[in-house]
C-alpha cells in the first residue's frame, strides 16, 4: 500500500487530465495544474476541454465529490505526476523546457519523502535531468537521503494509451516504472497499482523512456512501409488496399494500413528522439520517420493533379483533420499539414473542410480566405474532387451517390473498401 493522500498532477492534457481523474475516482485528493486558465476553469466546473471517450463520467463524478480540483498554481503533495509537452525543437531534438519549467515550480513545495513521477515521452536521461533542475534549486535534499539530507523519489513511467480509448487503458494496460532508486520505483509501483489491472513492471529510469520509444518507433517502421507500398502501387497502377488484403493472408504477415503521414503526440514524435540519441546507428528509424514525413506532400502533388483535370474553379473537400479517428485531436496531424498546403496552393478555389469533431479551424487554416468548415454533404456537393484523410466512422457511412462524378483521393480507404 502507498501512504500517498494527495497527487498533483501537472499538465491537463491528453494524459494528465485522464490521469487526474482516474486518481480521484480512486479516492486520492488530487490538485491539477495546468497554465491554461480555460482548461482549469473547465475542470472545475466538470467540464470536457477535449473529446475523450468516457473521461467526462470521471471528472464530473470526481469534481463533484470534491476529490479532484484544478489550478495553475503548483501545491505542495505528497506526489506529483508531471505530464508535459515534449515537442520537437527544429533540430528534431526534444524540447525539455517544459520539464524544466515544471520542475521549478515543484521545487519549492518539497520537504522530503515526495514521489515525483514524468510521464511525458521523454529521451533517454529526461528524468534524470528533471531530477537535477530540482536538486540544483533544492541542495537541501537528496535522490536517496546521502548526507542525512532528505530524499525525493524520482521515477518515469510512460503513458501508454491509445487517444479514443484512454480511460478503459489507463486501467487494463500493463505499465512500465522506472525508479531512479528501488525506493523510488517500488513507490511509483503502489500509485500505479491502485488503478492499473495490467501488470506492472519495474526497471530503472533510462529504459523506461526508451522502453516508451522504442514502441512507437517500432510502429512507424510498420507504418512506413505501408506507406512506402502505398506509393509503389500508386507507381505500377495496382490497388494498394487489395494487395495488402491478399498480402495478409499468409500466416505469418501482417501489413498495416498506409495513410497521409503519421500524427499524434507519439509516433510522430519519438522516433526522432531516438535518432537524436544515436545519429549514426538509428538509421532504420530515420528513414521511417522521413517516408512518413514526406507523405502529405504526396498526397497534396495527387489532389493537385486531380484537380488539374477539372474546371479551374473547383472546389476540393477535405474530409478530417484530427490524427486518427473518432477524436478532436490535431497534434502532428498530417491531415492538417495537407490541408495548409492546400489553401497556400488553391488561393483562387475554396477548400472545404469538414472535421466533425472541432468547432473551428486550426490557426494555420482559420487565416486563408479560401477555406471554409462546413459540414460534410455540403462539402462534397460543392467540391469536384474530394480527399479523404481520417477514416472516422461517420465518413464510413456516407451514401456512395454523394460521389458519383467525383474525383476521389482516398488515402485511407475509406469509401471504396
């Protein structure tokens, strides 16, 4: 059992509010922190600020009994879950400003015996230097009580959740902990344990993040050569859907789904982290990453050469432009991406947008002029060639007869599996 009582999460994103509410509806007393002050009031008030499956059940519950709270001011707890952005710096190397920024305000709250856990998809050592921003504010206190000054308990344990399905994972999903101490990690393991039914294994802090990566990275070396089949088939004029169909039925292959690129706050991501770690060995992962990368643009040079054979003031509908299906989520969208090109390509025909899931458009779309939100029947109508980036269930089933004289550009198969 854990003698932790109250939990301060930091950063109610995707991960950290999920995580939030699975604490307090587990009984623990837990404060988020989040430096949007929409996203706090939100919270308090038991309020979504984005789509997930089955969260709001959880937060409203949690709010209403007064277990879970939200702030933009770091508390003192007994531990803390640091759930940040690591985004890419223009190097393709992991911004850790964040970390550090949660980090400092931790720092002063902390007496001795706290567990502090990152969860953000970090490279390797980020806990470490995490563990260090604090140390450096706090020579007071120690990693494991040397000197007779008090220990804080560092660890890293990787969310490990698909958006869309995160509250059921968070509970079934195995967890990896690593401690930079066993005190450390056998601390992080009762938190865990409290909710999570999966598994928990221990190990110590490094291959936790690596763990983290090297599932992602393995996912966007599969997903790459979908993609690279993609445009192969597109080359010798085959249908790249029924030869990955007839493909997969060996027993012993299983091809992915190619798609316009990859998004997400992961596998978009983290593979760079590793190639940033070791440049010269990790070169399977790079040119995985740069197969995906370069997709959206194949895909826009394929809407522009539909769009070539039509009258010069067609309109183009975009159908999507979260990361994956069934969710609001646009973080490294590549649909988005494709999207922009698309207004900066076609400032004279409107690009009809159609994203079920938002209320307005992303700031790199909301200032063209020639593109516009509009809900999805109006957008084929309007548009002589339509482009299908996200395989969202609603865009399953559309009656065929909305594209009959259309030039379609399916790069999720959509419409015509």
């Amino acid at each position: 059992m854990t003698n932790i009582q109250t939990v301060a999460v930091i950063g109610l994103g995707y991960i950290g509010l999920p995580t939030a509410a699975i604490l307090a509806t587990n009984g623990f007393d837990v404060i988020g922190v989040d430096v949007n002050q929409k996203t706090v009031d939100a919270v308090n008030e038991g309020r979504l600020p984005f789509v997930e499956p089955d969260l709001g059940i959880h937060l409203a519950g949690a709010v209403s009994q007064g277990l879970l709270k939200a702030t933009t001011e770091t508390p003192s707890a007994d531990a803390y879950i640091v759930a940040v952005p690591t985004p890419l710096k223009a190097d393709k190397s992991a911004d850790l400003s964040y970390i550090e920024a949660a980090a400092r305000s931790i720092a002063p709250k902390l007496r001795g015996g706290e567990l502090v856990i990152l969860e953000s998809t970090s490279p390797p050592r980020a806990t470490r230097q995490m563990a260090q921003f604090v140390l450096d504010l706090r020579p007071d206190l120690s990693l494991d009580g040397a000197a007779a000054k008090p220990a804080v308990l560092f660890a890293h344990c990787p969310e490990r959740v698909l958006p869309g399905r995160v509250m059921i994972e968070l509970v079934t999903n195995d967890r990896i902990v690593g401690g930079m101490t066993p005190e450390a990690g056998a601390k992080a393991k009762a938190l865990y344990s409290t909710f999570c039914q999966g598994e928990i294994f221990l190990t110590d802090d490094v291959t936790a993040e690596m763990a983290k990566l090297v599932e992602n990275a393995y996912r966007d070396v599969n997903i790459a050569f979908a993609n690279e089949l993609s445009l192969i088939s597109d080359r010798v004029g085959i249908d790249v859907w029924e030869l990955i169909r007839l493909a997969n039925r060996h027993p012993r292959v299983n091809i992915l789904q190619p798609g316009p690129g990859v998004g997400g706050h992961c596998i978009a991501v983290d593979p760079w982290f590793i190639v940033a770690e070791a440049p010269q060995d990790a070169k399977l992962i790079r040119q995985a990453r740069e197969v995906n990368d370069a997709k959206p643009l194949w895909v826009v040079d394929k809407v522009i050469d539909a769009l070539s054979a039509v009258a010069l003031d067609s309109e183009v509908a975009v159908l999507g432009l979260a990361f994956k299906a069934n969710i609001d989520d646009l973080r490294e969208s590549p649909a988005v991406e494709i999207a922009s090109h698309l207004a900066q390509a076609l400032e004279t025909r409107r690009v009809n947008i159609v994203e079920p899931y938002i209320d307005e458009l992303p700031k790199s779309l909301a200032g063209h002029s020639n593109v516009e939100l509009v809900d999805v029947e109006l957008a084929v109508k309007r548009s002589a060639v339509v482009v299908v980036l996200v395989n969202h269930d609603s865009f399953r089933g559309l009656d065929r007869d909305l594209f009959l004289g259309k030039a379609i550009v399916d790069t999720r198969g959509v419409l015509f599996l």
